[in-house]
C-alpha cells in the first residue's frame, strides 16, 4: 500500500512557456499599404516541424490582429504547405509520400488525402488547367489529380530529363499563361547528390505534356513575383566535393519568351551562398544567404539599383522566405545544427523599407516553422 | 583453497560467504559458522560469517549443491534470475524471455530473429547494459545490443538486475544490467525447429570435463524469409480507401551464432578463455511506408575473453580482459532507406580488462572492488558525401569499491559503493559541421563520482525489504555521437547523460516444501536523469539521438511466481510507470517520454503432467505509449496471446513442441486519430507495431523437436 501510494503521487511538473491556446504575437509589421503588391491574404499557414523533425503541426496567424493558433492539426514531420486555388494542400515528403487538401480554416480534416506512391517525395503543387499538378522530387514525373475527386487523371512523364540516376530531381512549379514552369535540378542521387545540370522546363496545362526545356544552370529553384510575366531563377550548388563554399551561383529573369537572361546578382558579389529569394514585386525583394560558417544573413536587394542591403545576421538555419502582403516577407527560422542555442521562429521583415535591424522575431510556436503559406 | 571440477571436494579453511564464489560453481565448503538454529533459510551463505554469534568449528557442516545465480532474498539489489527451463516455451528468444521479468518492457522491430531490445523501469535501451558470462558487450550503453543476436539456448540463466547491479560488473548503467550466463551441464542437446515464415533454427550443444579441463560449445543457426504480412494504410491517415495488407519485402535473415568456453584449473587458479563469434545476413526492408527492396545489412561480431580467477582463504579475485569487435556493412545501393545510396562499413573495435576482489576479513564485513579500462574505436567508411571519415577512439576506465555489511544476524545488510569513472575524449576528434570538439570531446577528460547504497532488512527468512539509492553516469557512445547507417544517425553534439535511481520494495518467499512454493516481489522506484539520451524516429524513420533535459520516471513493479502441486508453474509481472519530461522552457515539458509505456503486463502459466505433457499459454500487453516527444504520435496496444504444446513420452524420446505466437492475429488495433485532441472522436486502424513503421508479425507456428544426449 506504501509503494502504491508512493507511486500515486504526482510526478514534478515544470513550467513552461508552450501551450496550445491561441496567443498574440504582436505586431506582425505591418507597413501600410505600398501598393506594391496585388495581394489580398488574411491568414499565414505555418507548418513548425520539431527541431529532430519527429513531430510536426499547423499553425495559423491572423494577419489583422496577429493571433497565433497553434497545434491545429498534427502534420507529417517533413512537410511543406502551399496556398493554391482555393485550397490549403499539405505535402507529406519522403517517408510520408502524400498530398492532404484542407480547406483553409477547417482544420480538423482535410477533404482528400491521397499517396503519391513510396519515396515520391511530393516537392510543389500548382493547379492550372482544371488540374492539380504535383511535383515529385523522388519520381520522374509530374503527376495530375482531378480537384473534383482528387482521383490521379494523368502523369506527365519528364523522364527524358533525367540525369544520370534516372531521377531529374521535378521541384517548384511556376504558372504563365496555361503553362507550367517547372525547376528540374538534376542531382546526381549516386553520386552525393552533386550537380548534374538544372533546367526549366514547360509543360502545358492543359494537354499535360512537356513542351520545351531550358538549360539555366546547376540546382536551380523558381522564384515568383505576382502579377508579372516570368520569374526569377536561382541557381547554383552550395558545396564542393570537400565541403567548401561554391559561389557559382546567380540569380536572374526567365522570360517565357526569351529563357533566361543576364544574372542580376553573383554569389560572388556578396561571398555567401544565395539559399532563397523572395520577391514582393519585381524589383524588390529578400535574399537569404549563408556563410561557411553556417550563419545566415538577410538582404534587401533592389533589383532596379542592382544593390544589395544587409538586414540581419543569426546563426539560425533560415529554412526559407516567403512574400507576404504590403511589402512584407516572413522568413522561416530553425534551430541550427552548428549552433545548439540557435532560436527557431517566424521572422518578419520589410522588403520596400528595409531598416536594417527591423526585423520582428515571432517565437511563441510549439515548434519552428518549416514552410509558410498564405491566403 | 581450491577450484573443484570434477567431484565436489572438501575445501578447508575459513568461512567462505557465498557471494564469494563464483555463482555458476558446484562447491562443499567448511564453513566456520553453523546456522543457528530456528533460522530455515536455504543456501550456504545463511551458514557463513553472517550469523556471527555462532561459535567457530572445524567440522564440514554442510555439502550442498550452491543455488544457481544470486538469490533475491540476499541481495539488496532488485533482481530476477530467469532460468530458461521445461516452462520456457521452445520458440522462446532473449527478450521473451526477459520480458517476463518485472520493471521490463521490450521493443522488437519484427517478428523472431529481427532487432529486440529490453528497457529496464523506463529506461533507455541503452541505460541497460548486456554482459555475456561478466563481459560487458555494451560498456556504458555503448551501442543497444540487438537480443535477437544471443541464442537463448547457449544460456543457463538470465539475470535482470534492475537498477544497483553489483560492484563485480564494473557497471553503472541507469537502467540496470542483463547478465548472460552460459550453461554448466554436462552432456548434449540438439534442437530443430520449423515455422511460420520459412523460420528455422537449429542449434546443438555439448559440454564435458576431463581432468582439470572442462568445455563447453554451443552453436546456433537461424533463418527467417520474414515475409510477414502486415497492415499498411499507405501513410495516409484519413484516407481508409487505400488502406491494405502488404507483405513484408527483403526481411530475410541467416544468422550463425556460437558461444564457446574452455576452463582449467590449476591450483588455486582457474583460467578460462572463451569465444563467442556471430555472422548475420539480413535485408533490410525498411519502414513500412518507405520499404527496401535491396538494402542489405551483413554483421560480423566477435568476443574473445581471457580469464583468470584466484582464491584464498577468505578472498576470490578475478581478472578479465576481453576483445569485441563489430562489423557493419550496410549496402543500400538504391538509396531507399533514406534516399542516399550507400556502401558503409563501420567497425567497432572495444579492449577491455577489468580486475575484481572480493574479501571476507570479519564474519560481518565483506568488502570489494573492481578497477577496469577499455579503449574503444570506430572507424566508418563511406560515409555521406563519399569520404571516409577519421577513425575515432576514446579511453575509458573506472573503480568501484564497496562492501557489503551485514548486521543484527544478517539481518540488516547495508551495501554501499563508491563509483569512479573517468574518460579521455582526445581522440575523438572533431564534427563535421564547426570543427569544435565533439561533445562531450568539449571537455577532454570527463569525470564522475557515482555512490550507491543498498539495504537489505530481513525481519523474517521468508521476507525481504529492499532499498537502493545510485547516482550514474552515461556518456553518449560512439554509434550515438557517429552512427551513420541510413537508418541510424548520429549526434556528435550530445552530452553525457547523469541521473539518480531510486527504489524500495519488497519479496516474500514461501517454503520450498510447501503444495504452492514460489515468490512474489513488489517495488517502486524512481529515475531521475540529466541530459537523457533519446533516439527519436524522424520524418524518414530514421533514428536520431538527442539530448532531453531533466527527466522523471516514476512507477511499480510487480511479480509472482508460484508452483502448485508439482504440476502448474505461473508466473506473471507487471511495471506501471509514469514518465515526465521536466526540461525547463522546452516546449515538450511536462509530456510523457517517448517510448515508456504506462503498462507492461506479462503472463505466463502451464500445466505439466511428469513432464512427458506440458501445456502452456503466455499473454503479453503493452500499452500505448508515445513516439516523440511532444506527444502526438501514440503506438497502438500490443495485446499478444500465445499458447504451446510440449510432449516427450518418455525420457529416451525427443521433445517436440508446438507453439504459436500471437494467437489472435493481432496485426491492427483501433485507435484515437488524433491523440494529441481528446475531443476528437475519430478513430482509425492502425498497425500494432513497437517502433513507427516496423510492423510486428500476425499469428506464427513454430514446431520444435530437440533431443538431450
């Protein structure tokens, strides 16, 4: 009777800051209306992933008032939103290998959910031409759902644009006018995943098939700016055999009609690796970069000016950056793997006014953000 | 003094308490002491220096056979001595049979022959240490020794120390240790056994003695296509429409395994050297939403030990040095357990010696100690990005000194230790990522000071009350700090793991003569850790270690073993446990810690009839319990029924058995969609498996036939 009342007692708890109720996150930094941007969102969807990716939920922060729910719904651990048509798609990467499609505010269950087969590796969905396009980056393919049923209504094969692994690496997905631009890397899977190419490749939405590829260079990932016909393209590779920085890496315009033009900016220029950019319109947008030491660090870039304006620095691993509203770009935050005490957060910064130290951290997540979406 | 092989022999001298000797040996002694009278407890120990008020004689008094293993009821530490025996059904392995010890709970990765390992009070598979015959296979955790590797039948008992293990292992795990003792009986046996699954084994033993030399040899050889069928819902958990039954793919295993041991005896002096090699083949079939088709793991191990013990009048020593070499080589040419293709050989290499006394000056005073080192390195080959990696290595050592003393007529027994563990990181070298020292490696020497104490109160022979209080030190190993398999990823920067153990509790025994005999055990007990080591599974599956800050684990264990009439055996165990995370400002705070089920519940019973018709049943429950750490993601029940056969007509006849495993199927259970939101009321099926995404195997038949000769 002793031990079992010995064992009844309760267990110590400790404080802590976490929780699951609704909190307010402050100002979100808004800047007013810049009539820079044609967008209209009310909400931020935030997939936060564990620091070990072991576990992950949905968060949503209002952007009127700045009231962050978490713990919405568990995700899978390695994960990424999109905001698309109306739609809220989850994308379950390698291990999980499935698409969820919420409608956005009703979390509780999505209205379809469906695999894309072991190790696709879902990277990017797009819906254009009546259907949803699915990049798989563990696949040679770009598979088709109807939105209707969100049944598979058709594949297009890319397979001739693989490299030597078979694989051509399909990541994000861009629209212009009934077409589908697509980033395929070309890593070589075998071979520690270096370079083996890059391009751009068309696809048509409607007839589903592939149209016209462009070389642009190693690994390159597609950049959108609303409202404008054509899109960034970065490019470049971050490591060399022996782990040293490459700096081989440019940013420029792809225009539909012409391919891809001149670089706007060189890694060369700023000495660190380009990782993402994130444009509020054509002129003005977020770079984010990283060192060799693994620090990152923000930039304004004006494209118009062609300069290039440090915000901030951290040791924390800046997993992307994403355009908002007004001008606003929301920058996804983990813990570093070279710096244990690295914050995790939701950084907002200003890209138009770009006051170096401006920005505002959000870290009232029960985990770090992975990917961000808005509608 | 004098080793005895052949027939017991008188041994003159002193008082020889009986934790002097060797467990595992067949000794007559001449003891100084005569029990008093009145005081019925069984073994030659209660004869000895203990009972101290006794006048001294010089005449032999007893010439009993020593009980096998220690006994519970002596020994302050909370232990359960297993013995693999008629009641053990034949498809048993280590961790069935470990499972049916109080405070345990197993994690299997599959079915027979896949990877098995035991948590000892809601510790870490790797807060428990395995010692095969003394010699530890994981010195201080290193590495979770896979049970599915050590053939049951090459042992004679299985001793489950749970949390203050003896000062002779050199060991302070925060678990507890499992001791592995190899069989002492003379003569042979063979066994062959068929199953579900293709699954065979075959092993065969033989043990003898000539002179001053005695040997004995065990060898096993185990297959399993491991084609189990298993419930997949795709990985989609609100879409039942694709739910289906796959079959486990490129699951197959050979395995071949062997313990070997030759002992002399030369004066005092007895020598042993033994060997206890393992080959393993196996595929590698992955999580069951992202499964290999030709990812292969192949495992080669070997330890090689060289022993010498001594005894004198009123002391025994001991001096063990031992070899242990792994070898890992992983080929996922396709990249499918990860997505990497790799080609990786790992080679662990670990040298020990370890020295150890035991001493009796007074009839009530019984010191020991233990001074032991080991030097262990890895060297990994193609690892990620193609090159290989530096080989690492790291020195280890510490002393343990302690006593065991026994009052009021043995009475009152108090059983402190004093720990001293030491180790040099210098070699460790550097991560990969900053270049800065591997932590712990940030620190070059690491040291720590662990005391223990246990007490023993006995207010009558038949019951034991049992206190232990311990403070221990892990560090993280070199497969947590530098793994690199696919499926298993190291952590360079992790830090040593500390905690306090505590626990009291409480055995009766019922006479040996009476129509019921048997034991019952109740405790509870607490672990407190610093810096807890948990590997957690990732979005791929994979396994990564992390440091947790403060961690509490609270619970009671409980057991029962009892024989009636001669004709039913029953034993059963329960460990109820309640777990905490504590890390301050961490947003897991306050969640249970992942992989420590509230409930373990083990039952088995048979009914014999003069041993020529034994019929048994087993059930096993595990409850859900959490996979990360912020508790979102729960493992279903695992509820197993089992039931088995065993017929030998007569004594010249062969055993055969028939068991069956999992007697219901069990496969899927229904289960809470969401168990983050209690308010959600849907539920789902699910797989019933141990780790995320490695199913545990349907109903299995396994027919036995084995022959003593």
């Amino acid at each position: 009777m002793i031990l079992v009342t010995l064992f009844f007692a309760c267990p110590p708890v400790v404080d802590t800051d976490s929780g699951d109720t609704a909190a307010h996150t402050g100002d979100t930094g808004d800047t007013g209306d810049t009539g820079s941007t044609a967008v209209d969102y009310t909400t931020a969807v935030v997939a936060t992933v564990a620091d070990d990716y072991s576990a992950a939920v949905l968060a949503t922060v209002d952007l009127d008032d700045g009231t962050v729910h978490d713990g919405l719904t568990t995700l899978p651990s390695d994960v990424g939103v999109v905001a698309e048509a109306g739609h809220l798609f989850v994308l379950g990467r390698f291990g999980y290998d499935l698409v969820r499609v919420y409608t956005p505010g009703a979390w509780s269950e999505p209205v379809a959910e469906f695999s894309v087969g072991d190790g696709g590796n879902p990277y990017d969905v797009h819906v254009c031409g009546g259907s949803a396009f699915v990049s798989l980056y563990g696949q040679d393919a770009l598979e088709r759902y109807d939105p209707a049923s969100w049944l598979l209504s058709g594949v297009v094969d890319l397979s001739s644009l693989a490299d030597s692994d078979g694989i051509p690496e399909i990541a994000e997905m861009v629209e212009q006018d009934d077409t589908l631009f697509v980033a395929v890397q070309q890593l070589d899977q075998d071979n520690g995943w270096v370079a083996n190419g890059g391009l751009v490749a068309a696809v048509g939405c409607t007839a589903g098939t592939l149209d016209a590829h462009w070389e642009v260079g190693p690994n390159p990932s597609l950049h959108e700016v609303p409202g404008e016909a054509g899109f960034y393209v970065r490019t470049g590779v971050y490591y060399d055999d022996e782990y040293n920085l490459m700096l081989d890496g440019i940013v420029a315009w792809f225009d539909p009609a012409t391919g891809l033009g001149a670089p706007l900016l060189a890694e060369g220029t700023l000495g660190e690796n380009i990782t993402d950019v994130a444009m509020v319109d054509k002129t003005h947008g977020l770079l984010l970069t990283q060192d060799a030491a693994s620090a990152y660090t923000a930039w304004c870039w004006d494209v118009g000016t062609g300069t290039t304006t440090e915000l901030f620095s951290t040791t924390s691993y800046l997993a992307g950056a994403v355009a908002g509203e007004g001008g606003e770009v929301w920058i996804s935050a983990r813990q570093s793997w070279t710096d244990p005490e690295s914050q995790g957060g939701i950084l907002t910064v200003d890209a138009l006014t770009c006051a170096p130290g401006s920005e505002v951290w959000h870290s009232d997540l029960q985990f770090a953000p992975s990917s961000i979406a808005f509608y | 003094m004098g080793w005895t092989l052949g027939a017991p022999r008188p041994i003159p001298g002193a008082g020889i308490p009986r934790p002097l000797w060797p467990p595992w040996r067949e000794v007559r002694a001449t003891p100084l002491h005569r029990a008093p009278p009145g005081v019925p407890l069984p073994g030659l120990v209660l004869l000895t220096a203990a009972f101290a008020a006794e006048p001294a004689s010089d005449t032999v008094v007893v010439e009993e056979r020593a009980p096998r293993g220690p006994d519970p009821s002596t020994t302050s530490a909370a232990v359960t001595v297993l013995v693999p025996g008629p009641a053990t059904p034949a498809s048993a392995d280590v961790a069935s049979v470990v499972e049916g010890a109080a405070g345990t709970t197993v994690h299997r990765m599959g079915g027979l022959g896949d990877f098995a390992a035991v948590s000892l009070r809601g510790s870490s598979l790797r807060q428990v240490e395995v010692f095969l015959d003394g010699v530890p296979l994981n010195p201080d955790g290193a590495a979770v020794v896979n049970l599915a590797e050590l053939p049951l039948g090459a042992f004679e008992r299985i001793e489950v120390w749970r949390g203050n293990a003896p000062v002779r292992f050199g060991a302070a795990p925060l678990g507890g240790v499992i001791n592995l003792v190899p069989g002492e009986a003379e003569g042979g046996r063979v066994s062959l056994a068929y199953g579900s699954w293709d699954t065979g084994r075959a092993h065969a033993s033989a043990a003898g003695r000539r002179g001053n030399l005695d040997g004995q040899a065990f060898a096993e050889a185990f297959s399993t296509r491991g084609d189990l069928r298993y419930f997949d819902d795709n990985a989609t958990l609100y879409n039942l429409t694709d739910d289906h039954f796959r079959t486990r793919d490129n699951n197959d295993k050979l395995q071949l395994s062997a313990v070997a041991r030759g002992r002399l005896v030369v004066g005092d002096w007895r020598v042993t050297l033994a060997d206890a090699p393992l080959w393993r083949d196996e595929g590698l079939p992955g999580s069951a939403n992202l499964p290999a088709s030709t990812a292969r793991m192949r495992t080669g191990r070997n330890l090689a030990v060289a022993r010498a013990e001594v005894c004198g009048p009123s002391w025994v020593g001991e001096v063990s040095a031992w070899h242990l070499r792994r070898d890992e080589a992983l080929d996922d040419p396709d990249g499918e357990l990860d997505g990497t293709p790799r080609l990786e050989h790992d080679q662990l290499d670990t040298v020990g010696v370890r020295a150890s006394a035991s001493w009796a000056p007074t009839a009530w005073l019984q010191p020991s100690a233990s001074v032991g080192g080991r030097w262990e390195g890895v060297e990994v080959s193609d690892p990620k990005g193609g090159d290989d990696a530096p080989p690492r290595a790291r020195l280890a050592g510490s002393v343990a000194i302690g006593a065991d003393v026994r009052l009021f007529r043995e009475r009152l027994t108090l059983s402190p230790v004093l720990q001293l563990s030491a180790l040099d990181n210098r070699e460790l070298g550097t991560t990969s990522t900053t270049q800065d020292g591997v932590s712990p490696g940030a620190e070059p020497f690491v040291g720590s000071v662990d005391p223990r104490l246990g007490v023993l109160v006995r207010p009558l022979p038949a019951l034991a009350l049992k206190a232990n209080a311990g403070h221990y030190l892990r560090p993280p190993d070199l497969v947590e700090l530098f793994g690199n398999h696919a499926t298993l990823e190291g952590n360079s920067e992790l830090r040593p793991e500390t905690g306090w153990q505590f626990d009291v509790g409480a055995r009766a025994t019922l006479p040996d003569r009476a129509p019921v005999t048997g034991s019952a055990e109740l405790g509870a007990f607490w672990l407190l850790s610093e810096d807890r080591i948990v590997w957690l599974q990732n979005s791929q599956r994979s396994f990564t270690p992390v440091n947790f800050g403060e961690t509490w684990v609270q619970g009671v264990e409980a057991a029962v073993d009892l024989h009636v009439l001669g004709w039913l055996d029953q034993s059963a165990s329960l460990t109820w446990q309640l777990s905490r995370n504590l890390t301050e400002g961490s947003r897991s705070a306050n969640r249970e810690l992942p992989r420590t089920p509230p409930l373990s519940i083990d039952e088995a019973v048979s009914v014999h009839w003069q041993e020529r018709l034994r019929v048994g049943y087993r059930f096993t429950y595990t409850s859900p319990n959490y996979w990360d750490a912020a508790n979102l993601y729960q493992s279903a029940p695992r509820t197993l029924h089992g039931a088995w056969v065993a017929t030998r007509p007569t004594e010249r006849w062969p055993t055969v058995s028939v068991d069956v495993l999992n007697l219901a199927d069990t496969v899927t259970e229904v289960v809470p969609r969401n168990p983050a939101d209690p308010d959600d009321p849907a539920r789902v099926v699910t797989a019933v498996t141990d780790f995320a995404g490695y199913p545990l195997p349907g109903r299995t038949f396994m027919v036995n036939v084995s022959w003593n000769l």
